[in-house]
C-alpha cells in the first residue's frame, strides 16, 4: 500500500499522472499477519533532495560566482534560489555598493540576479550572498577625481549627532564634522542640513587604505564654502 501522504513531497501532484508508471519506494513497514507492505515514495524523493542539496553545497565555497533568482523580500535582504534547492541570503548592506535604504526598491520577487558566496554557515544551511563585490569598485576612481583641498559637491545622505555623511561620487560617502558645518557652534545639525540637500565641500583629508573621507564646509580661512562671506573674500582678493 501506498498511502497518499506518502505518494510524493509535492503536495499538489495528480496521482493518476503515476498509472502505469514504476516507481522506487521505501519499505515502512511490513505486516505479514495481514498480508500487507507499507510503502513510501516520498522518503525516496526527500533523500534524493537532501543528497542533491549536499552535492550542491558542497560544491560552494567563499568567492565561488553563483546566478540565481529572488524568492523572498525583507527589510534586512533578499532570499536567492541558487538552484537545487539552495536558497541564500543578500543582506541589505551586500546588495550595492551604493547605500539602499528599502530592498524592494532593488530588487523584485522573480529577478534574476548574479552574486558571489561571501560566507557557509551550519554546514551550509546558511549561505551570505553577495552582490556588490560583482560591481566596480568605485574607490578606483578616487584618486582621478578627489584630492586633499579640492571641493566638489555632495549629497547629504544622513545625518547624525556627530555630523553628516556625503556623497561625493557614486558609492562614495564622505564624513562631514559637525565642527565642519559652520563657523559658528551647531547644536541640532538637523535644522542646518537635510538629507537629499546638496552641498560645496572641501576634502580636508583622504584615507584610500581605510576608505574614509573628511570634509569640511569651510574654506581654509574658516568661511562656510559659496557663502556670501566667502564669495566676499574672494572677490576682495582678486582684486588686489
């Protein structure tokens, strides 16, 4: 006997579909006072799975490139089917390198998308995804374009007590003091900046190696950088 509960692990295969068809199954019990085997297939097919899901696991290891398709949005990531039933994690801080704030502005159940394993957890059960390190670094193009002194201008992306982080190029976030703000004393930096505004800065230093930059809103006189005090003092230079 093969009971129903038993037939398959798809719940919603049609039975009829296996008429006429020879079938591996397991043996789960035997009454021979009755005269009767219980069978099972779907023990068969969840070994197979967890055999092929193995195989599967086995076969990743950190920096192996992987194609996939997203099953499962959440505020802290996305869920990837990698095939074979192995499914991973792309943490909302691994999917650009430029900052995403909500996931499902990114990415959509269904897409499809390429990533790299970052890291194998509990034999495998648990898998970190990645997707940035598959894009260009944009730290490459730092030194063609920022240097210590230079101003350029950024986008305030947030702000906290101790300053605001600026986007200076694409994926590049620079730290502005909230010393750097002003020639006078700020108490609540969020009635000076706002996220989304755009700002001149100067990069007051710039550390490749530990990817930071500091920037600061005053000219190396100390007046707030395109302020009406400083275009004063320029103009007043240039003319003597």
């Amino acid at each position: 006997i093969l009971p129903m509960s038993q037939v398959s692990t798809d719940r919603d295969l049609d039975v009829a579909t296996l008429l006429g068809q020879t079938v591996v199954c397991e043996v789960l019990e035997i009454d021979r006072s009755r005269n009767r085997v219980l069978l099972s297939r779907r023990r068969i097919e969840e070994r197979e799975r967890l055999e092929a899901l193995s195989a599967a696991v086995g076969a990743l290891e950190p920096g192996t490139k992987v194609k996939g398709k997203v099953t499962r949005i959440e505020p802290f990531g996305a869920f990837v089917n990698i095939g074979n039933g192995v499914e991973g994690l792309v943490h909302v801080s691994q999917i650009s390198r430029q900052r995403v704030e909500k996931v499902d502005e990114v990415l959509k159940v269904g897409q499809d998308v390429d990533a790299m394993v970052l890291e194998l957890k509990d034999g495998g059960k648990r898998i970190a995804l990645g997707m940035k390190q598959l894009e260009p670094d944009p730290w490459d193009e730092v030194p063609h374009h920022l240097h210590v002194d230079g101003q350029v201008t950024g986008k305030v992306t947030r702000i906290a007590d101790y300053g605001a982080f600026v986007e200076v190029l694409p994926g590049i976030e620079g730290l502005l003091h909230v010393s750097q703000v002003s020639s006078e004393r700020i108490q609540n930096l969020g009635r000076v900046l706002s996220v989304g505004q755009e700002l001149a800065v100067r990069v007051t230093s710039l550390d490749s190696g530990s990817r930071r930059i500091s920037l600061s809103r005053l000219d190396p006189r100390g007046a707030v950088i395109r302020s009406e005090e400083h275009t004063s003092e320029l103009q007043s230079h240039s003319d003597l």
